[in-house]
C-alpha cells in the first residue's frame, strides 16, 4: 500500500507487511523510517494515508485475530518527524479514512456510521450514522465541516454538516455505481464519479438556492 500527499512531495509506502517508510517523491531521499509492526499485528490491512501537510500518516493494521470472521484493525496517526504514534483506535468494522483539507480532522468509517476525530488527539469531534451500511469512499472540505460519502450500494452519496450531524442532502446516481466522490476545499462543488466512467460536478450552492426557490429548506 502506498499513498502520496496532495501536493505530491511525499510518498508513504508500506513495504512488505512490516516496514512503513516516507520519501520526498522528487528527491528519492528517505525522509522518515516509522518503523517495524510489531509481530503480533500479522497482517497490516493496506490502507495508508498522508496528511495534506504531510506531517502525519494515518495507517490501519489487521489484526491477527483467530476468529476469521472478524476483521478487527488498529488505526494509528503517527508523526511524520518524530514516528511517534499520536492516536489510537481499534475498529471492528473498518471501510476507509480520509484527513480534512487541512488536516486537522479525520474521518473513520466503520461498521455504519463515521466519526470524526482530531487526529493530533484522538478526541471525538462527532459520530454521524451511514444511510446504508458501509462507507466505499468519503470525502472532507478544507477545515472538515462538510462531509460526503458513498454508501456500500454504490448509487448513493450523503451529504453531512459535521458540526451539527444533520444530512443536508443526499444524491442517487441511476445507471451506474459511483466509485469515487470529492468536495472541494470551500464545500462549493461536490465531483462524483460513477463506473461508466462519467463525473457528475454538483454546484452545491446553487442546489441549496434551488431548494430554497420551491419552499424547501437545507437543514444545516
């Protein structure tokens, strides 16, 4: 597993099942080594994640669990300086994770529901419930006040007000699957892509003033 940061400077690789390193992408030089997984954490899940700023990684590792019907993971936010874990969380249901615009916020989704966590912290900022169970792909505004995700079907993506847990909108896709989603920085525009190989760019703005035009109110 492997993940580059936004500003595509650094790559965080997952080597093997046990070796976690960060290279500046340009330069080839190693900038961090966070270390050797502890044995009893057999098989890390694959699943890694640079902050924007590309002072933290967030990484989930499988548990070695005797029971193969659970698929327990333990998510840790480690410092990309110090390789010091800063933030630990065991899930029982793990389906994807994705830091805010300016990683200040992370969001975890398990089972059928998101929380959102300071990851320098671990405190909970929220926990919103999934409109169908599992979460394929998510997306955060800059400062992690606007969440979207797709929900396990695959045709529909929410819309959420992180401060408040209130689904502002939801959006249902008719002749194919979606696959990825993304809002921008400014919660202006919200992308869907569907496996057609199609993007849908919503104006969410002006969504908000349609809805307002026929006597229909976005509950923030």
């Amino acid at each position: 597993g492997y993940t580059v940061s936004p500003d595509g400077k650094l790559i965080a690789v997952l080597e093997g099942f046990h070796i976690q390193k960060v290279w500046g992408f340009d330069s080839s030089i190693e900038i961090a080594d966070l270390g050797q997984i502890p044995k009893e954490l057999q098989y890390p899940y694959r699943l890694v994640r640079l902050s924007p700023d590309g002072t933290k990684v967030v990484r989930a590792i499988e548990l070695n669990d005797p029971d193969p019907k659970r698929r327990d993971h333990r998510i840790e936010v480690v410092s990309v300086q110090s390789g010091r874990v800063t933030f630990t969380h065991l899930s029982t249901e793990l389906h994807a994770f994705e830091f805010s615009g300016d990683g200040g916020r992370l969001a975890i989704a398990e089972g059928d529901r998101i929380m959102i966590v300071r990851p320098d912290s671990g405190e909970e900022i929220t926990t919103v419930n999934v409109l169908q169970s599992g979460v394929t792909d998510m997306s955060l505004d800059q400062y992690g006040e606007i969440l979207c995700a797709v929900s396990a079907d695959q045709q529909l993506v929410t819309l959420w007000n992180v401060g408040t847990s209130n689904v502002l909108a939801t959006f249902k896709t008719v002749h194919a699957d979606v696959v990825r989603v993304a809002i921008s920085p400014t919660a202006r525009w919200l992308a869907i892509a569907t496996s057609d190989g199609n993007v849908q760019v919503w104006d969410l703005a002006g969504a908000q003033q349609e809805l307002q035009n026929v006597g229909l109110e976005w509950q923030e």
